[in-house]
C-alpha cells in the first residue's frame, strides 16, 4: 500500500502529506481515520488533534509555534494559522547529551591533491584572486586568457573569484572581506593562485599578504597593477604560466577520509527536506565524522527553534558557550536592523510546505545528524578541529556556502526542495527532496533523496550517497555546478559603504 502521509515523531500533533489531498478525503493517523478540512498540497501538515488557540503544534517532537486561532482535526497547517514562538536572545543552560556516532575503522579513501602543508584537495586550479573589485575586469580576461592558452590541460580549472569588495569598508566588513580572500588563497582546491592587486585599496596587497602567514611562495604569487610599467596583462600571463607549469605536475593520490572536509547547507526547502534529504545528509555526517572526516553546519538564522539541541551536543561547556555567543549575537544582528528573528521562511518555503522558522530549523538541523559539536568558528576562520563543526554565517544560499568554502570544505552539499543552480569556488553538489525536482531540473541536481519516500530505505540508500561523494571528491565525476559552469562567490556585509 503506498504511503501517502507521514507522521514524523510519536508526539507530533501534526503529519506531513506525501502527496496532494482534496477536501474530504480521509487518512489514517494511529489507527484512527481523520477527515480533511481542506484541499491541503504535497509536503504540507495537517492537524490530527483539536488545538486551541495559542496552544503549541508539534512536528519533529518540538514546538514549531503556536495557533493564531482555535483548529480542528484535519485542519490544513500553515503560515495563515500557525505564529512562531521566537522572540529576542534568550539565556540558556548546558545540558549536555552523551550520545555520539560510534568511530568505524572501515578503510575508505578519496584520490585528493595533497599540499605542501598537509592540506588536500578535491581539485587543482589556478585561481585570480582580486583583492579589491576594480580589478575584477583584468582578473576574468587574465583568466580567459590563460584558458585559452592552455585548455586546461594538466589541471581541472581556471577561474576569476569576482567580489564587489576590498574598498570603502570599515572595521567588521573590511576584516570579513580579507578573511574571506585570504581563505580562498590558502584553499588546497587551488594548486596556483594570483592575487591581484591594485595598489590604492583599503585592502592593501603588502598588508594581505602579511594575513597569509606562512604560505607556498610557488603556489601564491602577487601582483600590483598601478606598479606596472606598461601592459599588466603580458605581466599577470607571466605569472599564471609560472603557476600553471607548477600545477599540470600535480598528481591525485589516495588519501584518509580525515582529510575530507564537507560543507551541509540548505536552500529552497520544502516539506520533505526534513523528511528526505536532509536526513540522509545527516547519516553521511555521521558517518564521516566516524570514520575521522569532518562536516560544517552554517546558516545560523535556521538554527533559530532547534539551537537547543546543537547546544546540548557540544563535547563540553567551552564549545556550549561559544555556541550561546554565536546564537545570539545572530539574533542581535537582526534586532539591531529592527528585524524580527523569526520571519526567515521564504515565499517559497512557505509554498512547500514549511510556515515557521522553528519549522524549518528543526528539519535544516538534520543536516549534522548526531554527532557531538567538536568546534566553533567565527565568520572567516579556518579548520582547526576534525568532527562536526558549526560556522557562523546567514542563511543566504551562496553567503553561506562561499563561508563554508572558506572555512577549508573542499566541496558542499546542498539540499534542496525547490532547485537551485548555483555553486560556490568549489563543487557544490545538490540533493533534491523529491523525484519531482529530480526529474525536472535533472540538469541541476545530483543526487535524488526522495527515493526515501518511494520504498528505498535509509541503509540501501546511504553506501549509494557515499560513493557519489567520494566519486566527486576524487575527480572521477563533477557535480553539476561544474557541468554547467555555475560558480561565484559572495562575502557577508553588514556596515556601511563610503
């Protein structure tokens, strides 16, 4: 018999529709058969108990708000008659769990590039980093050039990282623009990196190359333009080359699954995403994180309604107070622009399915499965603990994912409802919540968790996911992103512009 609703946790007060329902028809809940109020579409709740007004709906096993108004039984849930509970910040208390994902020995590799300092990547591509935007237009025909002198032979890309930034920043934004650049210059998916200069920036090249540290001089290489005697372009062509012989000699090799770093975002969710894909995002977490490797979760504003339970994961009360700190100083963020916390569900999150920011936290969060929380990080910092890791960045789609890339992930993985093409400066594969998306934008999606709700389960499923990642991590496939040449980056900003 096929199953057409789902009821999530034995407490929840509310089902998901797998499929499309009519006013009238009639669905099975716990034995008992409950009438529906409305024509109420696919991913969608409907209410199986009668709920008074102000009265909190369950989902997931927690509160995903409360009822404007009194409901009945098989009322159709959503933002016209469910209100969030978040407020402002809150003050929390360390409870922590003792569940963790068990460590597994199991010999599984990836073929990577690996760096001089240890550090390895998925891919190996020469990079034209600008440090300030006005020299973005030198940086794509320098780029262009070299693809076309070359045609990528010996190396897997050739890309110009444009950003509007490096100029006209105070204080926070300025301090993000540099980390952002300065991570995308270390990252091992590049094998040689220009970074170019103007000369008269606020991010100055001398000063941003001191942010570097310690790094491979003949895999980083820099140019100031204003000092160029002449034409910039035959200068800059000099240089690439340089790094381009010294890239084409790079070779993959088998390596750990410790060194394999997997970014988890989200983006045009619907009802199934916390049924589906972010699930089986969750279980590969897990299982990484079990076998040495390590995976981020950003998007803070999502975290909002479900911060409790990445609170209480934490390995201990340092990493729950920096988690606290990370929470709300978000959550201020938003207050100080006179924002509400709690109006994050989209048009189109709202149209599949999800009606509050509790709603879609509790099914986003699924993304990092259970592993305890073994780091922090601020917007713009860099791995320094293997495990599950949160991140500080915004929900925006390639904000977020272009942090995560920063952060040292060699490539993400994004689930999605609704679809969406983009990537950021490394692959970024995308997981549809349903066969519909799957099939429809095929050109767009990678891999297809709505197989979960189609009589596939989560253990036939997982070593299929697995090897699709490792496949693109090791270069014997690309994710689409790459196939369809969709790739940008965009760095946080929250201050003025002079």
């Amino acid at each position: 018999m096929e199953q057409t609703i789902i009821k999530i946790n034995p407490v929840d007060t509310v089902v998901v529709c797998l499929k499309s329902f009519e006013k009238g028809e009639t669905i099975l809940v716990d034995g008992k058969s409950i009438v529906l109020n409305q024509d109420t579409p696919a991913g969608h709740k409907v209410l199986i108990k009668d709920t008074a007004e102000g009265e909190n709906i369950i989902k997931y096993g927690y509160p995903i708000g409360h009822a404007k108004q009194a409901l009945k039984e098989g009322d159709w849930v959503n933002e016209n008659n469910l209100r969030t509970n978040l407020s402002g910040t809150l003050e929390y208390s360390y409870s922590p769990v003792n569940e963790d994902v068990e460590k597994q020995c199991e010999k599984r590799s990836f073929k990577g590039y690996v760096r001089a300092n240890g550090e390895v990547g998925t891919r190996n591509e020469i990079w034209v980093v600008p440090t300030v935007g006005c020299v973005n237009g030198i940086a794509e025909k320098l780029a262009q050039l070299l693809r076309q002198e070359t045609a990528c032979d010996g190396i897997d890309a050739v890309y110009a990282w444009h950003h509007n930034f490096g100029c006209s920043q105070l204080s926070e934004d300025h301090e993000n623009t540099r980390k952002i650049l300065r991570d995308i210059a270390l990252h091992p998916n590049a094998g040689g990196v220009l970074v170019l200069g103007l000369g008269c920036e606020n991010n100055q090249p001398e000063l941003f190359e001191q942010l570097l540290g310690d790094y491979d001089h003949e895999r980083i290489k820099f140019l100031v333009v204003q000092k160029v005697e002449g034409n910039e372009l035959e200068v800059g062509m000099d240089i690439l080359r340089q790094l381009y012989a010294k890239a084409r000699e790079d070779k993959r090799q088998e390596v750990g699954l410790d060194k394999l770093r997997v970014g988890l975002k989200c983006g045009g969710s619907d009802g199934f995403s916390g049924i589906t894909a972010n699930p089986l995002v969750g279980e590969f977490s897990d299982w990484l994180v079990a076998r040495g490797g390590t995976t981020i979760l950003t998007e803070v504003p999502e975290m909002f309604g479900a911060e409790t339970i990445l609170m209480n994961r934490c390995k201990d009360e340092h990493l729950f107070q920096q988690t606290v700190s990370m929470v709300n100083d978000f959550k201020e963020y938003f207050l100080s622009h006179g924002e509400p916390v709690g109006e994050n569900p989209s048009p189109g999150n709202k149209a599949g399915g999800i009606s509050t920011l509790e709603d879609k936290a509790l099914g986003c969060t699924q993304k990092c499965g259970r592993a305890l929380v073994s780091g922090v990080l601020k917007y713009g910092d860099r791995l320094q603990t293997n495990g599950l890791n949160l991140l500080s960045a915004p929900g925006n789609d390639l904000v977020a994912s272009t942090a995560l890339a920063s952060a040292g992930c060699q490539l993400v993985l994004f689930t999605t409802g609704r679809g969406t093409p983009f990537g950021t400066f490394v692959p970024t594969m995308k997981i549809a919540t349903n066969s519909s998306l799957a099939s429809r934008k095929s050109n767009w999606i990678d891999f297809n968790a709505g197989q979960l709700i189609e009589g596939k389960s989560m253990p036939e499923l997982l070593p299929e996911f697995v090897d699709k990642i490792l496949a693109v991590a090791s270069g014997e496939e690309l994710a689409r992103n790459e196939m369809n040449d969709y790739r940008e980056i965009s760095i946080f900003k929250n201050g003025v512009t002079l």
